[in-house]
C-alpha cells in the first residue's frame, strides 16, 4: 500500500482554514488530523506555509477531441488542468462529430482513459431529433445532457420549443444548457450591419449577444425546469438581470435549478476589448463593469453555485481574424485557480468560498462520488498552493496546447506547486508523473 503523508498544511475545507496532516494511502484520504499522524510514509511532504485544497473540478470543458486537435486535444489540456489545480473536468459534445450517440460518448470515456492526467466526464449532446438516444444515458456514469438553447451551429443548436418541451419533460438527469436567444442575436447582427458592414468592432460583441439575448433564453430554460421539475444547470451567466432568475435560500443538495459563473465574466469587462480585442470574445459576451460584480456578488451570495472555466482553446492565427471571422471561447483552465486566488488576495473572495464554489459545490451540484472535499474515505485529489509565490504569465510558462492565454503579461501572486489526482502526485513544481491516468468520474442517484 503506498503512502503519503502532508505535513503542516493549512488545509482549506468545508468553511474553515487550519494547520493539519493529512494521510493518503493508494488512492484515498486514509486520515486528516490537526495533531501529528505518527506513522511511517513512503513520501512524507512538508507543507509548512502552503495551503492545502480539495482538487478543482471544472464542470465546463471543451478539450477539442475528437475532430479539433489541431486547437486542443485531451492529453495537453488535462495537463494544464492539473497544472492549475484542476483534478477533474466535465467535457462537453460540441466536438466533430457531435457526440450525439451513445457510441461517440463511450469513444470519448476510452480516449480520456488513455491519456488524461485529470479525471474525466462527458455530457450527452441533444440535438433537435436524437431524443430517444439521449434518454438511454447512464446517470451513474455520464455528468449530464448539454443543450445548446443558442451559440450554436448545425444540429447542436436545439430551437425548437416541441424539442425543449420533449427534452425537459422526459429527462431525468441534470440538463446542462448554453442560453442565448439566436433570433434575438441574429436581429442584432443585421443592425450591426447595417451601420458598420462585415467591420463590426469586437466592442460591439456585448452588444449583439445582448443582456435581452441572455436573459430571454435562460427565463425560458427555467420556466421549463419548474413547469417539468427538471434538474436544471445554467451555465456561464453572464448578466445582472440573470440572477433574479436564481435561488439562494434552497440548500444546494435541494436545489433544483442552478447557475454557473465563468472565470472571464468574473474577471474581464467591457472596457477590456480595447486592449485584448478579440481574444476576450466569448460566447455569452464579457458584458459592462456591473455584470461582472453582480455576478461575483451572486457567487458570494449562493445564487451562483460554481464556478467554471468555459475552457475552449482556439489557435492564435484563428483568434487574430476579425470580428465575424475570429471564433468564440479562449484557454482559461490552467489559470482559473490561480485567477481565483487573485480575487482573494484583492480582499474580494474568501479562500473557503474559493474552495466552496470550484470542488465542494460541483461535487453536491453533479452528486459526484467521494471527490471534492478533503474528507477520510474520499479521493486524494487535492492541491497545495502557495499564496506568496508571483509569475508572469509567458509563452514559456503555458501549457495548451494553443500557446496562448488572455492572461500574458498579468502577474499572479499565488503558485500551484503540486496536484494529486487518486492520491498520485501528478504535478510537482513544474514535473509531471505521467504513469497512472485519472479516472472516469462517477455519480450518485444522478436520476431524479
């Protein structure tokens, strides 16, 4: 049985930070004590002035496989995953093909299970006609279906209200959904176009993927969600007016319907476009100043119940075109932890919340097996951060496989130093171990 013992980490739990020990043995948290653990370990780390996380798990992934590799691919993205203090990742169906089978799914599970540092799960897609197929998904073993109500190409863009209607009244498992209203934007666009032709200034992005285009389609998905009792997950929200949408006196475990934020609509705004132009254009927008603080307030405050990355790498060449031309979504999971610990350091989020919002909270959210908080009998997946460590975020430093991140040149005052994924020490100071995989994600009466 192999062991590991932390020694005198300020570990970061369940609403408190204390000085304590902690025992892995295999795969598990064997014993936590704020009192020495006196017993002989195989490896034994002096954590002495680190702080000790239970791992990150990001419920909003698109890691480009199959079919997009050539923007990002499951072996190097799971890499800057656990680079960042991220042990686990919720992937989504927007690959090519679209993973709109139950075959495609299972292919995904297999490619993780070979080359995944971090542990791995993958949405179900629903399209406007493959119901029938998504209603044969495992909620012991699948995180949940994702429904594109906007933001969307092809078949992965369900507007069909019979299809919403069929989908929210049958499914029993949680139900991911992208809102944006697409009439709503795709009115905007031809306004835009009319004053500024196909030169539509990234400035304008917000103002196309407006507020009124956020708001009509997330108030649709949760009018569906109560008129159906649907287990409802609202990814991204990026408005103000969005929250009133929102629950913060149900219990997490009880709730029904819940909400997401992003790391770039707590971070960036509006006024950031003239300076990082298009590599900030995501789908919904970075909308105005008041967004992104009523959206961390919504976090403080249990309307938003996790955080996530929306990680979706694109090459710098793609990004570089113009408005129309350069596609939405950035690289942000290496960097998400980090850029939390940021926020606590400017005096505006606690280290528990941080620690609440990005494991305790996805794991209540997505009932998950054992993982998100550092508790006896669960996974050792777990993070040790320095607080007083500063880097500049460079092209040497960054491990996507795009090579780029919307944070070079930002300094950040905090540092992963290591990441245990099942209690292996996958990451240590800038090293890999690459010998074990993570493993495939599990869930409790995910059925409901």
């Amino acid at each position: 049985m192999a062991t590991t013992l932390i020694k005198n980490a300020t570990i970061v739990n369940v609403g408190e930070c204390f000085i304590g020990n902690v025992l892995i043995e295999n795969n598990l948290i064997a014993k936590i004590s704020k009192t020495t653990i006196e017993l002989k370990a195989d490896t034994i780390i002096d954590a002495t002035g680190l702080h000790l996380f239970p791992g990150c798990i990001d419920d909003q992934v698109h890691f480009r496989e199959p079919g997009l590799s050539h923007k990002g691919e499951m072996y190097t993205e799971a890499k800057a995953a656990v680079a960042g203090g991220v042990t686990s990742f919720m992937d989504m169906p927007n690959t090519l093909p679209n993973t709109f089978t139950q075959e495609l799914l299972e292919q995904k599970y297999q490619r993780a299970s070979e080359v995944s540092l971090a542990n791995y799960s993958f949405f179900m897609g629903a399209s406007n006609d493959n119901i029938e197929e998504v209603l044969k998904t495992n909620p012991t073993n699948v995180c949940g279906i994702k429904v594109f109500m906007g933001s969307s190409t092809g078949n992965m863009l369900v507007d069909k209200r019979e299809t919403l209607e069929a989908l929210f009244s049958k499914c029993k498992m949680l139900i991911a959904t992208h809102c944006e209203d697409e009439d709503t934007i795709k009115h905007n666009i031809v306004l835009y176009k009319e004053k500024y032709g196909e030169n539509v200034p990234i400035e304008c992005h917000p103002l196309i993927r407006s507020e009124e285009a956020c708001y009509k389609s997330s108030s649709l998905a949760v009018e569906l969600a109560k008129k159906y009792n649907t287990r409802l997950h609202v990814l991204h929200i990026s408005t103000a007016k969005e929250l009133a949408l929102f629950d913060n006196k149900t219990p997490l475990k009880q709730k029904r319907i819940t909400a997401e934020a992003c790391i770039h609509h707590l971070w960036f705004s509006d006024e950031d476009y003239k300076t990082l132009g298009t590599f900030i254009k995501w789908n919904p927008a970075v909308k105005k100043a008041k967004d992104r603080d009523a959206i961390l307030q919504g976090v403080l405050d249990n309307k938003i119940d996790v955080i996530a990355t929306d990680h979706a790498p694109h090459t710098l060449e793609e990004k570089q075109q113009s408005y129309f031309k350069a596609p939405s979504g950035g690289p942000l999971i290496q960097h998400s932890l980090v850029a939390m610990l940021e926020l606590h350091h400017q005096g505006k989020i606690s280290l528990e919340k941080i620690a609440e919002k990005m494991a305790h909270a996805v794991a209540d959210c997505f009932q998950i097996e054992k993982r998100g908080y550092i508790r006896e009998g669960y996974f050792a997946d777990l993070v040790l951060v320095d607080l007083n460590s500063s880097w500049v975020v460079d092209k040497s430093n960054i491990l996507y496989k795009c090579g780029w991140s919307p944070f070079e040149g930002l300094t950040f005052h905090s540092k992963i130093t290591n990441t245990f994924v099942n209690g292996n020490l996958v990451y240590d100071n800038g090293k890999f171990n690459e010998t074990k995989k993570g493993e495939r994600l599990t869930f409790e009466q995910l059925e409901n």
